[in-house]
C-alpha cells in the first residue's frame, strides 16, 4: 500500500488528483505516466476515495461527449465513413437499427453463373471494403491529420 501513498503524495493529494483526470480526461494511464508509476496504483488510490470514483466518471463521460461530438460533426460533413458508424451504433436508440444487407440484385445471378451464396457476398463486401480503405488510406478532414482506416 506504501505505492498508493506515493501516488497520493506525488499528485499533490486528492485535489491534485482531480486536476490531473481533468488534464487527461480520466485516461488512468496518462496520469500514471506523469506520475511515473503502474496506472493500477493510480486506480487503487481513485477507488479508495468515491469522490474521485465520481470525478473520474465525470470526466470519462465528458471525453466520450466530446469525442461523440467530433464524430457526428465529421459524419454532418459528409464522411461516409462515420456515417455508417453512427448509423450502425445509433440506430437501435431511436428504433431503427442500421443493418448491411445484400440487396436481391447481389444476390441474384445478374450474368455470374447463377446465384451468389451468401458467403460469396461476404467475401465480395471484404474485398471491396478493403479496396475503398485503400482508396482512403491518406483521406483527412479539414485539417486532420490522422489516417482514416
């Protein structure tokens, strides 16, 4: 337990703690890299004190609004990609979950020696899939600077 206290004593105490989630947004291994420990000291000091159980919540939760903003923002703009995203995730919520389905049209012979099996679609989606992901391998959004996979 003498490692807990180090952290607590590092962090400049519960209030130091607290400034120190905020300024990582609640990513335990940020902090423990600060503080030049394992992150699980870092977590067994934050689960001795529910306020900073609280506080760690908090600021989770405020880094998942964030970055659920940017990527509804990124999908308004017109990123395909983040679109379907926020369609598959977001659908069940409103009752009208987003599923790929292969169309009858893929499905039906349309000149390839009969039927396609549905494993045969499944393949073609992946090679396809794979193929615009190549296509996008250096696509960014305004200003981004981060590879779109």
């Amino acid at each position: 337990m003498a490692v807990s206290i180090g952290v607590e004593e590092e962090a400049g105490g519960v209030e130091g703690l607290k400034l120190l989630i905020d300024a990582n947004r609640g990513n335990l291994a940020a902090i423990a890299r600060q503080l030049n420990v394992h992150r699980t000291s870092v977590l067994r000091v934050i689960q001795k004190y529910p306020e900073l159980q609280e506080w760690l919540r908090s600021a989770r939760e405020a880094t998942f609004d964030d970055v659920e903003n940017a990527m509804i923002n990124a999908a308004l703009n017109g990123c395909a990609i983040r679109q379907i995203f926020y369609l598959k995730t977001q659908g069940h919520l409103i009752g009208r979950p987003y599923q790929e389905r292969p169309t009858q049209d893929e499905l039906s012979d349309k000149g390839n020696n009969g039927p396609v099996t549905l494993e045969e679609w499944r393949q073609k989606r992946l090679t396809k899939r794979a193929e615009v992901t190549a296509m996008l391998e250096d696509f960014t959004i305004e200003g981004e600077a981060e590879r779109v996979e």
